[in-house]
C-alpha cells in the first residue's frame, strides 16, 4: 500500500523531470538520457573493468532457455554512482530495469543489507518490499505517464507501435494502461460514441 499522495506525487515528477530536460510530457523518456541527467553511470558487464572473459560469460549466461537472473545492480563508490545492467536481456527489459533502478536513487532509497544465497552468490542490494513497490511505481510512471498513455490512446496508436516508440515491452504498455484507468476510461467513451450513433 502506497503512502497517500504517493501516485500523485509520481506523475508530477514524470512531467517534472521532462521539463527539465527539454521533451514533451507525452515524449518517450530514455533512461539512459534521464542517468545522465541524475549524473548516474550505466554500465553492462563488458564495461566492468577487471573481469575475467569466464565471469562475463556467466554473467550474461543466456542460451534461450536459461537466461541469466538477474536484471541491475547499483554500486555506489567515492560519490559516483554506476548502474550495472544485464545486456543480455532485452532492450524494453533494460529500459525498464535501468529506470527501476534510478527510481530508487530518485525516492532516496538505500539497500538494507548485503546479503548472499546458500550457494555463496553475493546479492549487492536488498531493498525493503515497500520500496520495491514504490520504484516500480515511479519507474512506469516515468516510463509511460498517464498523459503520454491517453495520448497513445487518442491517436489511436498499435499497441506494439507505442510500445517500441516508448522504449518498452508491450507487458509495461498494457499493466500501466490498466492501472492507471486509461483502458477503461477509453472504453467507456467508445461505448458512449457507440450508444449515440
């Protein structure tokens, strides 16, 4: 359960921060633009310095079947920050962990622990389930705020156009078109065109 105001408070900051840098409430936001804006690095395996060729291959160990589990890791060293991203994962997949992943710098987040699994993998950040849900909940809104949503809905755009113009996987399109009400809002006014005609 968010904090009230929480959602509210997510869609401001989606028009917010496309203010800042110059684009169009209803324009895609590209993560990685918005990194750079947060001054915030990103980085795949293959720009980690140090890292022996059998390691990368394990870490983005993908062949079709088994693919590699995890999605982005944060490190945050000497004052800069570095978000580590899977490459091997698709390009809607990194679009939408690399903003879930400034969604928690943005909301002030820090990881509550360094943990390991029982067979020795060290897991870098461990964030508590509210705030989780909190970075998911700002991620799509800065990925497809409600105002982008409508206007994909009034230009009567294809669901896989607006996907790929926006940078995402058709599965973000259609959760956040269903959360935020856009979906039904838009068939209620069909159904009304529908009724009068």
């Amino acid at each position: 359960m968010f904090d009230r105001g929480f959602k509210s408070w997510c869609e401001r900051q989606a028009v917010s921060i496309r203010q800042e840098i110059n684009i169009a409430p209803t324009d895609p936001l590209d993560p990685r633009q918005l990194a750079r804006h947060l001054g915030i690095r990103v980085w795949t395996p293959h720009d980690v310095r140090g890292l022996s060729v059998e390691s990368r291959q394990i870490l983005l160990h993908n062949d079709g079947e088994t693919k590699s589990c995890w999605s982005a890791v944060t490190v945050v060293a000497h004052q800069k920050t570095v978000v580590i991203l899977n490459a091997s994962h698709s390009a809607g997949r990194q679009a939408s962990d690399l903003m879930h992943e400034l969604s928690h710098r943005m909301l002030g987040h820090e990881a509550k622990a360094i943990k390991s699994t029982a067979e020795g993998i060290m897991l870098l950040s461990s964030y508590e389930k509210k705030q989780e849900e909190e970075a998911d909940w700002l991620s799509g809104c800065l990925l497809l705020p409600r105002e982008a949503l409508v206007h994909i809905r009034k230009q009567d755009m294809q669901t896989h156009t607006a996907a790929h113009r926006y940078g995402v996987s058709v599965r973000m399109l259609n959760y956040r078109m269903d959360m935020t009400g856009v979906n039904r809002q838009f068939s209620r006014s069909k159904a009304r065109k529908t009724a009068s005609n």
